[in-house]
C-alpha cells in the first residue's frame, strides 16, 4: 500500500529530530565514570590481580588441614634369585598395594606464618583494588576537565585572533588614510600570527586531551556537558586545617593501607624463614592393603593400620635458612621505608589539594570580580568611543582584557573542581556518590 506524502514526511521530520536529540545528548561526567569503571584497562587489570591474590588465602589455609590421600598400585614381577648352595629360581608375580591415609598438622610454623602473610597480602591486594578504583575517578575527572578546559582556552584564543584581525585592517585603513604608522600594522600583524600559532597549539592540545579521555572510555567522545558557574558549590574544606585530612589521608588511604599490609607480609616472611630451625610434627593415620609387597613376601598377603605422629628435626641446611632469614629482614625494611615515602607523599599530595580548594574558592572570587571589572572598563570604553574620548583600538583592548578574565576565571574553577576531585582520591572518597555531586555542577547544554 503506497503511503500519503504527508505520511512519509511525518516519519522523516519525526526521524530527523530523534537523530538530532540523540547526537546533543552530551556526555557527562557521571556516564563516563561508569563507562571507565567498566572499560578501563588498568581498573580491569587490578580487578584481576585482586580476585588471583583473593586465592593465597584458602590456599595457605589448606596446609593447616587434614589430607586425605588414597595410593595404590598393581605391577608384574619378574625375579631371577640366586643363592648359594641352592638352585637359581625364576619368579614371576603380581604384586599390588592399596593404602588410604590422613594426616592433620599439629605443629607447623612455617605454614601458620605462611597464612598470616596471605591473610595480609589479600588485605593488601582489596586495597589496591579501592585505590586503583580512586585513580580511574582521578584519572576519568582530569581528562573530562582538561577538555573543557582547553576548549575554553581555545575560544578565547579565538576571540583574540578575531579582535587582532580587526585590530590589524582598522590600522591598515587608518595608515592609508594618513592617520596611523607603519608600525601599528606591523604590531598588529605581529599579535594576529602570535594569536594564529597559540590557536593552533590549542587545537593540538585539545586533540591530545579528547584522545586521553577516549584511551580510558575506549570510545570516541562527541560533546560534554560543560561545567555551570552557577552551580558549582565553591565551599571551603570541611575540615578547614590541612593536618585533620593528612591524619585521615594517613588512616584510610588505600594506597597507603596497601603498603601497610605489605609491611605485614614481609614481617610473616621472617617468621617463615625463622621456622626453617624449627621442628614440624603431624598427627597421621593409615589403612593398607598389600600382596607381595617384596621379595620375600611373594603371595603373602597384609591387612593393618598405623596411627601414630611423625616428627621432623631439621638440624643443618647449609645455611640456607639463616640465609632465608636475613633475605626476610632486608625485605621488611624496604617495606616499610616504601610506607613512609608513601605517606610523605600523600601529605604532600593532601596539602597541595587542600590548598587547591581552600585558595580555588578565593581565586574564584578574585577572578569574578575581574571579569566584572573588565566588563565595566569595556561599557566604559564603549562609551567613551561614542563621546568621541576613545578610539576603535580602546575598544580592541578592553575585549581582549575581558578575554584574558574570562580565560583566567575559567582556569580558577577547573583548577577549584580538580582539588577537590583528587582531595577527595587522597582520603578514599572518590566514589560514585562524590563523583555524581560533582556531575551536579555540570549543565545541561554542551561543548561545541
């Protein structure tokens, strides 16, 4: 059945807006966080090594459990016997054993230590895991806020390109009508090819940014939701001293939790190597079945059980244990200057972050009110053209003041927003929840 023109065009106008509304759905930072937790390589890889090392645990366990063990054997014999003062004999038999046994350690400190050590290892190995969690937030927030960042950076770039241009043919019309220099064309021109080559290192620094973003997504980025001045929560750190979130930084950092569990790994090393002078007794018993178990037992046939306890004494071993034992200590020592270079750097890392956010709300503020002013000086300079009292390069300046503002205003939120993004990484509350009020400042419209 043909369909009425009417009909068609309905379905074609009403195909066109949905493919519109779907190529302006921006992303957002929220989404990709998602997509990262999902794709990204590195979080991938630690989810992995997290669930391989949660295996040393049952693993360790297992030496400190009864085994139970089932052996057997059924072969075909052949002996020739000779003995003296009597004939050589030539024996074929089967011989053939049967035994089912079960053992329980009683005394082995060697496997308890090993035990304690992947009990702290997978305790080490959650907590790489929750950081490297932390990092894919840190990671996903700066490469979406380096985008923006840089697209603003060009659109102003551009806008100065733009009034350097204007710039450059008011001064060639002014030269030609005998009321400008040779001198202001060769300024201006020198600001209009400055302003080009910045534009196009901003074009390449923007490139490298949207690739960063994708290599973590593994996907193309088309637009992103642009951060609203308007709902950005400028607020001070709560706590407000840098000392209280270096303490919980110190507690609750995963990486620094991490490498305190390695610590603990390494101190069970030594106990391990220790236990090598030590002695080891198990708890054992047996049922067996055997015929012609040996030569002189052909067709003889045994049916008993053993219980008793086996002990071992190691007395010499070359040195090797003593030398097991000062590897272990080496090995502590190292673990635990890694911890404290670790924890230097996280106090570092807390008060630099802090700083970010506590100075980022007055840099803001700062930046606002110089925003406000140039605005001012431009209306100003507007007027004062139309009086007569300023001229069309007044004008000029005053924008690319105002564009200079802008730029540093934008520089002074993205610079608020990553602090607090990675002083949130620092003390292991870079979650959804935090990463979703930070999606909260972000505005429906999108990047070009």
């Amino acid at each position: 059945m043909k369909k009425p023109a009417f009909y068609l065009m309905t379905v074609m106008v009403a195909g066109g807006a949905m493919s519109a509304s779907a190529l302006a759905r921006a992303d957002d930072l929220l989404n990709l966080y998602r997509e990262a937790v999902r794709a990204d390589a590195n979080y991938l890889a630690a989810q992995a090594d997290t669930q391989a090392r949660r295996e040393l645990e049952p693993q360790a366990l297992a030496r400190l459990l009864p085994n139970l063990s089932l052996e057997g054997s059924n072969a075909k014999n052949s002996l020739e016997r000779k003995t003296d003062n009597r004939p050589d004999e030539d024996l074929d038999y089967r011989s053939s054993s049967l035994s089912l046994g079960v053992s329980q350690p009683l005394f082995r400190p060697a496997a308890y230590a090993a035990y304690r050590q992947a009990q702290a290892q997978v305790e080490g190995a959650e907590a790489t895991l929750q950081w490297a969690e932390q990092d894919v937030g840190t990671r996903i927030g700066t490469a979406y806020f380096d985008v923006l960042l840089a697209e603003a950076e060009l659109e102003v770039t551009k806008e100065q390109r733009d009034a350097y241009l204007t710039q450059l043919d008011y001064a060639q019309k002014a030269f030609q009508s005998g009321a400008g220099t040779r001198t202001d064309i060769d300024e201006a021109r020198s600001q209009l090819d400055l302003a080009a080559a910045q534009t196009l290192d901003l074009q390449y620094q923007l490139k490298y940014t949207k690739d960063a973003l994708t290599a973590i997504i593994d996907r193309p980025i088309t637009s992103l939701a642009r951060l609203d001045p308007a709902r950005i929560q400028l607020i001070a750190p709560n706590p407000n001293q840098p000392e209280d979130w270096i303490h919980q930084a110190e507690e609750i950092n995963p990486r620094l939790i991490s490498l305190r569990a390695a610590v603990v790994a390494a101190d069970k090393q030594i106990n391990k190597a220790l236990s090598g002078h030590l002695p080891t007794a198990d708890l054992f018993a047996r049922r067996f079945r055997n015929k012609s178990d040996n030569v002189n037992s052909v067709d003889t046939k045994n049916d008993g059980n053993m219980f008793g306890i086996q002990f071992d004494m190691p007395i010499f071993a070359g040195g090797e244990t003593s030398a097991g034992v000062r590897q272990a200590r080496a090995e502590l020592d190292k673990a635990r200057q890694q911890l404290e270079v670790a924890r230097r750097e996280v106090g570092l890392e807390v008060r630099k972050e802090f700083d970010g956010v506590a100075q980022g709300v007055h840099w803001v503020a700062a930046y606002e009110r110089a925003v406000a002013s140039a605005e001012q000086a431009l209306l100003s300079t507007r007027k004062g053209f139309r009086a007569g009292s300023r001229t069309t390069l007044d004008i000029l300046t005053a924008e690319q003041n105002l564009a200079t503002a802008r730029r540093d205003l934008d520089r002074g939120r993205y610079r608020y927003v990553l602090s607090h993004l990675k002083l949130m990484a620092l003390v292991g509350r870079l979650g959804e929840d935090e990463i979703g009020r930070i999606n909260g400042w972000l505005s429906e419209s999108t990047t070009p």
